[in-house]
C-alpha cells in the first residue's frame, strides 16, 4: 500500500530474489519513461523503494504520481 508522507508517495516491494527485482525496475522504467515522469527509487537485493513527487510542481504528490504509483501496482 502506498503512503503519503512529507509530500511523497512511498511503498516498497520485495520479489523473491534480485532477478525478480531488476525485471520489476525494468517494466517501471518503461512506464515512467512513456508517461514522462521518472520515480526517485532504490534497490537492495530484492527490495525496490519508491518516493514518487512531481518536482515541477514544488515536490508535492500529484495526480502524475498517482498514476504512476497505479501503474506500478498493475505490475505486481
């Protein structure tokens, strides 16, 4: 579930291992570079963290990062 806290939308995912997670960074890529809107994420092994802002907009959650935080949970 994704959670909005300091004007950011955050969630992490955990995959089974760090394959499943760099096939799951590369399907967000996609989307992210489509929709013009690239997330601030990270990846440990099989952990990928999210904090979705639209800088442009003064770093604050916008309907942009909804719908990439909707986008993304269509993958899983």
């Amino acid at each position: 579930m994704w959670k909005e806290e300091n004007n950011t939308l955050k969630r992490t995912f955990e995959f089974r291992d760090f394959i499943e997670a760099f096939g799951f960074m590369s399907q967000v890529a996609i989307i992210a570079e489509k929709m013009d809107h690239h997330p601030n994420w990270s990846n440990v092994y099989n952990k990928v963290s999210f904090e979705l802002t639209t800088h442009d907009a003064g770093n604050t959650v916008t309907d942009k990062d909804r719908a990439l935080a909707e986008a993304i949970d269509k993958l899983v």
